[in-house]
C-alpha cells in the first residue's frame, strides 16, 4: 500500500475479544500503522502480541497517548475511569478516544470527570457484538461485520471526532447508529439487560428448591433457549445492572406491572385476554425475527 | 413377522404432530395391526391416510374402541372431554386410553367425570416432545426416540393397564417416567408454562410501546434465545395457562417475590447479592445442559 493508513497510530486498552477484534478488523483494512496495547495481565499481552493483534506492549499511557490518532479502551466499565484520569493531561490534540462499554451514562459521566476539558476527543461506544468466548485468541477480524456499533456523542464533541470515530467501527465493518447515552441504556435496558436478569431469575428461583434435580430433569428445549443467557459471566452482569440501575429499575417496573396483569387474567380465568397478549407477542417476534433474516 | 402385534387394533384421535407421530413409531416397530384415525379436518385425515400414519378414518368412534386395544386421544386438552365421553359407554374391557395433553390435574378430572367407573382404563400421558411443525405432515416415527413422557397414573389404574401405556411409549422409543398430576402440573408449571408467559410478557411490554421499532431495531442474541418461544402458538398456550392456572399463579408469586428481591439489590447498590444470585443460576444451568450433553 502505498497511501498513509488513516489511522496511523492506535492504542488499546484491553487486547481481550472487543479491543482485539479491533485492532485485527484496521489491520484487516489496512488502515492502521501501528497498535500499541495495554493491558493488566501480561498473559494476555504476550498472547496478543504473537497472534499480530498489537505491534508493542506499551510500557507508559502518557508516553503512548500523546502521539496517537485514535485510543480505545476496551476494559471492563469499571476500570475505564482511572484510564481515563491517566491519560487525560497527555492526549494530543489530534487524538480520539473512543470505548467499548456496554453501558453508557455512567461512562459519559465518568469521562466528563476525568477527561475534563478534554472530554470533546471522547467519542462513547457500544459495539454490539459479544461472543461464547473472551480474551485475546477469541479475537477476530470479522468480529464487527454488520454488527451494529451504537455512538453516543456528547455536546461537546466535534463533528470532525464523531466521523474518525465513526470511521474506526465502519472500517471494522460495523453499521454505526447514533443514540443519547440515556437512550442507549433504556433501550438495553429493555432488550437485553432486563432479559438477562429475567432468566437468571427464573434458573435461581428453581436452583434453590431441595427438589431443584426434579425440575431440572424434565425442562426441554423452550428452557434451553430462556435460560441460555443465564449462563453468563455473572460479575460482568453484576456490573452491567449496577451502571444501569436507574434504567433497569424503571424497566422491571413496567415489566413487573404487565406480569400483575397476566396474574389477573389468570384469576380471572380470562382467556381472551391472555391470547390477546401472547398474540401480540407472537406477532412481533416473528416480524423481528423476519426483520434479522433479511 | 410371524408373531402378532402387541397392540392388534389401536385408535387415534387426532392424526396431527402427536397422534400421527405415535402411529408412526408403533409401526416401525411392528407392533401394531390396524390404526383407525378420527379428527375434525378431513383433510388432515385423508393426508394422514396417505403417508400410511392410520390405515383407515374412522367413521364411528363408539363402534371403533369397541375391540381397540389401544386409543390415543391427542387432541387439544379442550376437545378431550367430548371425546371421553363419546367412547366411554363403549370401551371394551381389554382397552387401554391414554392422552397426549401437556397439562394433567384438568385431564384427569375430565377423565374421572366422563369415563366414571372406567377411569381404571385411562393411563394419562405427556410426552415431552414438541416441534415447530404440526399436523400430519410433521409427524415422525422417531419424534418420541429418547424422549421423556410423563405418565400421572390415577389410583384406579391397574398395574397392567399403566404397563400397557408404558410399553406403548417404549415401542416409540420414549424414555417413561411417572409422577403424580399435581406433581406433574407443578414441575411443567415452573419449567416450561411461567418461561412461555414470561417470554410472551416481555416481547408483549416491548410490542406496545410507541417506539418499539427503536427497540427491536437494538436487539440481539441474548433477545433472540430468550424470546423464541414468544413465537409459540397463542391459542394453545393460552389453554395451558388456564388448564393448569392454579400452579401456574403459584410459580408466578415465587417469581415475582424473587424479582422483589432483585429490584432492592439494585436498589441498595447491592452487587454481592446480585452477583450470588447470577452465579449460583449460571453454575445451575451449567450443570444442567452439560447433563443434557451426556
């Protein structure tokens, strides 16, 4: 290639599944010079670094930002902010960062606190691409592709940092939709977050009956599939529903009152109503699922 | 085959997934002589004739079960007590009933009101095995092949007659288990009917929202598992719901007390709690698939 990649250097914090398939999916579209990586085990570093995930292991954040086009920090939420308080006084002014949390508000009001003044050249994401699978091997190129990326710009960022960052997720292959960070979490909050404490809810209330072997031995495959997502890492979620808590709470709320509402009909023996609800349901799922196949 | 069948002439009613299915899997087998079809489409019927699930339609139920040695009711739970009580004055002493229902405290009160003194003949069943397909053309000789089935024997029930049934299933290569109905109703309850009404309930919440498209539009694969069986079929569920209401509305208010105890760890900022809970469902469901594997 003889042109200069359009993002020449990249660091990333976290070289796990998010922030590896990252740095892999510019390198796949050559369009990064160099990646730098962070990260707080260096297994995991080490790991990245054979597979041509990164080009160095970074040794000092101040010293990597600087220079930098474009970082990412792809850690856990609750990590990000002592990242960003120590990245904060070295960021050039060229350079943008951007995040892979999956939870917004309180990344934004992490980065207003701790990037100050710079909080312009933090342009928030959600990629919304997870996995089986985690850490540095798991990682791919392809991760991205059509997989949607949600922004969530703050008011202070300028057009010019939303687009390079915008760029980043597209050369990876995402389609980037942009959100408030208050509607992001109240969407997910929905349609995934509520889902997840549902179902853990529900393999919880029946693995602390004493005769849970009995329920257990006859549940068939409409369980295998509500209770997949019960099998997720459960301090990622721990941290996933406290950062969303506010959102979450009003979600469950709502979602409690309906489930008061099926009660009633049940009392009430009021099947009208019941097919009513779950026709609707039906309804629905099967056009968003005709929707996803398209 | 030199020797005779273990079941000469057995009658089914209702020749769709279930019924047919059972045919099927009693004449691969070879262990069947005749089976008579009754149902209330005839079209379903004439396909049933030709894919060889019955060798002939019925034409009077009475004058059928007379000299059946086997009858199969695998009709919606709603349909049974006509039927029952349409065969009973002219069951003969050698016939054996069972059903195909997936609630059973209501079925067998239908059966004590209807077959009366004859209820010793009726062996009620569930067999766990359902598909996305129904009707005759769904039917498989091996649906039931390492299957579970549920028989809820009555205190009526001889030991032969509930062996009878039992065997019936075997030949279709179903895995028998017993359990009392109220036993049975409880566990189907937990396991199978509160999913479905969660899974509806939760699509349903979304579906009515005047911006649900900007939901649906962000949700993925957790949604995806969590919600197919939102897609199942509204009219027979809300059958289910309602035959089997009172345990149903039992394992609701667990539910809900445990969806209690959920919104105050959120609330308190509790992650201890709710990362106890996630992990003891995540290690659950994890030893139960990985039993489901072996």
């Amino acid at each position: 290639m003889n042109s200069r990649p359009e993002f020449g250097k990249v660091v990333v914090f976290g070289v796990g599944l998010i922030g590896g398939s990252f740095a892999l999916g510019l390198k796949a579209a050559a369009q990064v010079g160099e990646v730098v990586g962070f990260g707080r085990s260096l297994v995991t570093l080490t790991e990245a670094l054979h597979l041509g995930i990164i080009d160095r292991v970074g040794a000092n954040p101040g010293q990597e930002v600087v220079d930098a086009d474009l970082v990412l920090i792809a850690t856990p939420v609750g990590q990000m902010p002592e990242i960003m308080s120590r990245i904060a006084p070295y960021l050039g002014p060229q350079t943008v960062v951007t995040d892979g949390g999956s939870t917004k508000a309180d990344v934004v009001a992490a980065a207003r606190e701790h990037f100050g003044a710079k909080v312009g050249q933090f342009v928030p994401a959600h990629p919304i691409a997870g996995a089986e699978n985690s850490g540095a091997a798991a990682a791919r190129a392809d991760l991205y592709r059509d997989k949607k990326v949600v922004l969530t710009p703050v008011s202070e960022n300028s057009a010019h940092n939303v687009a390079r960052v915008r760029r980043a997720w597209e050369l990876c292959g995402a389609q980037v939709h942009e959100l408030s960070s208050s509607e992001h979490d109240r969407v997910f909050a929905a349609v995934s977050h509520l889902p997840h404490l549902l179902s853990f809810a529900l393999v919880h209330d029946l693995a602390v009956r004493e005769n849970s072997e009995l329920f257990f031995s006859f549940a068939a495959s409409g369980f295998r599939d509500f209770t997949r997502i019960a099998a997720s890492h459960p301090e990622m979620w721990r941290d996933i529903c406290l950062a969303n808590r506010v959102a979450l709470v009003e979600e469950l709320d709502r979602y409690r009152a309906q489930l008061d509402e099926l009660r009633d009909a049940l009392q009430k023996d009021d099947g009208a109503a019941l097919e009513k609800t779950f026709d609707v349901a039906r309804t629905a799922r099967r056009a968003w699922a005709e929707g996803k196949a398209k």
